[in-house]
C-alpha cells in the first residue's frame, strides 16, 4: 500500500517510541511525503523538543534519522503542482493542500491524525487507529 504521511504522523513517531514509529521502520508499505514537511516539522521543533525531552537541535537530524529509515520518499513540490488546485478546494485545512495534493497526484490515501480532513471526499484519509486495525 502507498500512503501519503501526514506531518502530525511524523510528529508522534518523533515524541516518542511508538506503534507509530514501529509500523514506518518496519512495514512493507511505501511511505511519501510532500518536502512541505521539513517547514511544517520545524515549526513545531519546540513542541517536539518540550514533549520528546530532545534538544531542539536535534530534531532536525531525528526527523531525518526517521525519514531515512524508514525509507519515506520526499516528493518535491513541482512533481505535483498540477494538483495543487484541486486539493485547496476539497481539503478543510489549507496547511493540508500539499498532502493533498500528493495524495491526489499518487492515487493513494493520506495518513492523518487530523479529524476534519475527513471532510471531503476526494481522498481517503486514514487516523493512525483506523489504519492499524485495517492492516491486521
């Protein structure tokens, strides 16, 4: 299965050691995400460092260590610009048209946490809980 990964996806796997960070390092699943990503992470950097116990300093490199690991490919913006138009109409979050529009330009669902980017119909949108129990 493909699926594109939601910045607050990787920012659980990033706070601390958990079924989330497991299932990126170890599934056979194709993991993908926007390279919006990196902005998005850093802006929460000191959250992550206050919740993890990590120097923010240090985040950065974490999130790459994860990244690298668990082998997530990072889509540049250009390779699905087309699609940006159509994901800020049907997403609820503008902060979410990347993954959106990734998802869209991939054909695959898009793993979030987030409740309200249910709200559309264009993609299909997995919390980590509905994607655990469907991979059982």
């Amino acid at each position: 299965m493909n699926l594109v990964v939601d910045a607050n996806v990787l920012i659980s796997a990033l706070v601390k050691n958990s079924h989330t960070r497991h299932f990126l390092l170890l599934s056979p699943h194709s993991f993908y995400v926007p390279e919006f990503v990196f902005e998005e992470i850093n802006e929460h950097a000191d959250e992550i460092s206050r919740k993890s116990g990590l120097p923010a300093n240090n985040v950065k490199a974490l999130l790459e260590q994860l990244i690298s690991a668990a082998n997530v490919r990072i889509i540049p913006l250009n390779e699905f610009k087309q699609f940006r138009e159509e994901a800020e109409k049907n997403s609820p979050d503008p902060d979410d048209a990347p993954y959106f529009a990734l998802a869209l330009k991939l054909g695959c669902p898009l793993w979030s946490n987030d409740a309200r980017l249910k709200n559309q119909s264009k993609v299909k949108v997995f919390s980590t809980k509905e994607l655990f129990a469907l991979l059982r």
